[in-house]
C-alpha cells in the first residue's frame, strides 16, 4: 500500500487557507485567542475560523497547561477530527509543563500524547506570536511539511501506551481492540514490577511514570 503522505502543492495551499480550530480552552493562553479573532489581528482574514464540533475542525489548539482528567477529552476529540488535522500547543505549559512541571495532575509534555506540529514558547504567548504562528502552518502545509495526523497512526502503539501509562484509555479510545491491548500490556508490566519490589525498584518505576507525565 502506497504511503500516505500531507497535501501540497495546489492542494496543500486551499488546505492551509481554510483551517478550521477546535481550541481547547484549558489553561491562561485561552484569553489569547479573542484579540487573534477580533478586528486588530483577524485572522478569519487567514481563512481561519472556529469550529463547533471535532469532527468539522482540522486544527486543534491547546492553550495551555493540561490535566490528566482533560488530556483524555482533549486526544478523544483529536481522534474524532478528520484528516488532514494538525495540532498546535501554546505555551511553555505543552512545551515542558511550565510553571506546573511538579504538579500531581498536569502533563509536562504534550507530545507525548499527541503529534504536536507546531508549539508557540512564552507564558503566555502574545497575539502577535499566534499569528505568526499560523503563518508558519499556513506556509509549512503548502510546502507538505506537516504530518502529525500520519505520525499519530504509524505510531499509535507508542501514543497509547505513553497514554495507559496515565490513564484508563480502554472506554473511550477510537481503536477499543488496541487500547485494550496496551492496557493489559501495562497493567501486566506494573504488577510484576511490584510483586518483585524492592523500595529503591518502586521509587526507580515512579521516576520513569513521572517522567512521562
Ligand atoms: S504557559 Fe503560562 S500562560 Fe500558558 S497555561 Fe501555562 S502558566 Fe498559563
């Protein structure tokens, strides 16, 4: 089977000019997005525009930190987007955890839940970094630079099982025979490793827990 690749050229361009958002307002960098809408920055101008439902949208946007409890809506309506989507993460917040790196419920990186394409540094990323943000998209899928939505599949074992390391991803996830798969694989992981566990081992698995999350 031939190898799926992003839209360009022609195609790439009426993509990149008709993005609609899904944005996920979680964290500060939501307050971001009114002036980028209304009259000063415009950016329906870009063809840009939100959207009600997943399923219409190809652009998610996740503005900010992340809790365990959101991440598991956030990657279910990524996973109800049709393709080609593309997914942007504002803030030092998606980048690394930011000023919420220790806490016990949040994320520290985004990316390794999701396939991030393009991610926007600051606390919190100003108007003008948003658009220029959507510019370098707008001129990447033109160009077929941006693949997320194709890495997301190639990799999905990895993705779910980055997932199952925080989460219970056997109800919601869209291939259910996969994540029920990964969710026992973990589960069997976790038990042998505290049915021979010693106190240094227990510290040694939640470092690499942490880690991830
Ligand atoms: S990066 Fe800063 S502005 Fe954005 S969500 Fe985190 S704390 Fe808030």
């Amino acid at each position: 089977m031939a190898k799926e690749r992003p839209p360009k050229g022609l195609k790439g361009w009426a993509q990149g000019r008709s993005l609609w958002i899904l944005q996920f307002c979680t964290g500060c960098g939501a307050v971001e997005l009114p002036p980028v809408m209304t009259s000063r920055y415009d950016m329906e101008r870009f063809g840009i525009t939100p959207m009600a439902t997943p399923r219409q949208a190809d652009l998610l946007l996740i503005t900010g930190y992340l809790t365990v409890k959101t991440l598991k809506r956030v990657i279910r309506s990524y996973e109800q987007m049709g393709e080609p989507k593309y997914v942007i993460g504002f803030g030092s917040c998606t980048v690394n955890g930011g000023m919420y790196w220790d806490s016990y419920n949040t994320i520290k990186r985004l990316d390794l839940y999701l396939p991030v394409d393009l991610y926007i540094a600051g606390c919190m990323p100003r108007p003008e970094a948003i658009i220029e943000a959507f510019n370098r998209l707008i001129e990447g899928i033109k160009q077929g630079k941006f693949n997320g939505w194709i890495r997301y599949k190639e990799n999905l074992r990895w993705y779910k099982r980055n997932q199952a390391m925080i989460m219970d991803i056997r109800k919601w996830s869209i291939d259910k025979k996969l994540a029920e798969e990964v969710w026992r694989e973990v589960q069997e992981e976790r038990r042998k490793i505290f049915e021979q566990a010693t106190v240094p081992h227990v510290y040694e698995y939640a470092e690499r827990i942490s880690e991830v999350g």
